[in-house]
C-alpha cells in the first residue's frame, strides 16, 4: 500500500469522533489500584496457594512448600488490590551475576491489566539486584509475554535437570 494512503486513513480515523471517545475512555478507565511491595512478611500464604492453583504448573503445590520456597527466596514481589493478592513474582540470586525469576503469577481476573509486567520490572529493577549481570527464567507458555518485554530466548544456554517426584 502507498505510504499517502496509509497516511490519508489514519487521518480519517483521528478525525472520527467515535474514535476519539473510544480511546478516551480507555485512557481514563477505572483500572483497579494495585500496589507492589518487597515485603515477604505481607503474604498470606492460603491467598498465595489460591493464586498459585490457577496455574497449570504449580496447582499440586503444598501451602508447606511454599512458605519453604519464599521463605528460601532473595526477593519476592507480591500485587495487591486492596487486601487482594493478585500477583506475585520470586526471585533467587546471587546478586551479582545472575537472577532467576520464578512463579511469575497474576490472577486471572486481573490479567491483561499490566500487573504482570509490573512485577517483572520491579523485580529485574530492584535496587538489591542492581548489579545482577543476567535475568534467567524457564516458560514453556509465555515467551510471547516475556519478549515484549525486552527479554531474549536462548536455546543454546538453557539445561535443566529435573528429579523425579518422591
């Protein structure tokens, strides 16, 4: 298509009322307030283990073996609405060369509101991983996700082992 008539439609669709009003009302929306905190003593770990069976991949996790794993975390960033916990993100580093994030997880009444990719920055931005060098993670459904947001796959680099359940 020729680079005018390309120009010519978007002016016709910034001149049209209808669109105007469509984006500002997304642009005012109501979005529900959430706030982030570092605080690992914030979690209420019956929410945590609720959020967690939303997934496919930690649905089976025990509220024992959670607390295990945050309590063995270097950071973990919890998304709250009101008393709410709709998201939350750990961290395991040795604060200088690398950072894995794990259990990236956000409510699913709540995706697509951006809470997701409010986690992942606080987290790759927190001032206790300023110098982390490189950010690892493991997703088998949400490179798509990730990559919008700056990070890279690598298929050469990763390995895993992984033990069989006991």
């Amino acid at each position: 298509m020729h680079i005018l008539s390309l120009f010519r439609i978007l002016i016709h669709i910034l001149n049209n009322p209808k669109w105007k009003v469509a984006m500002s009302a997304l642009k005012f929306s109501a979005e529900p307030k959430v706030r982030l905190t570092d605080d690992a003593r914030a979690i209420d770990f019956d929410q945590l283990r609720a959020l967690q069976s939303e997934t496919t991949w930690a649905q089976d996790r025990t509220l024992f073996d959670l607390q295990r794993a945050v309590a063995a975390s270097d950071l973990v960033i919890t998304a709250w609405h009101g008393s709410t916990l709709v998201g939350c993100v750990r961290v395991l580093s040795d604060f200088v060369y690398r950072a894995v994030l794990c259990d990236v997880i956000v409510h699913p009444a709540y995706r697509r509101q951006g809470i997701g990719r409010m986690l992942v920055e606080e987290a790759t931005s927190h001032p206790r991983l300023s110098r982390v060098q490189k950010f690892t993670l493991l997703t088998a459904s949400a490179r798509a996700f990730y990559e919008r947001l700056g990070w890279k796959r690598y298929p050469g680099e990763g390995m895993v082992l992984e033990r069989d359940q006991q």
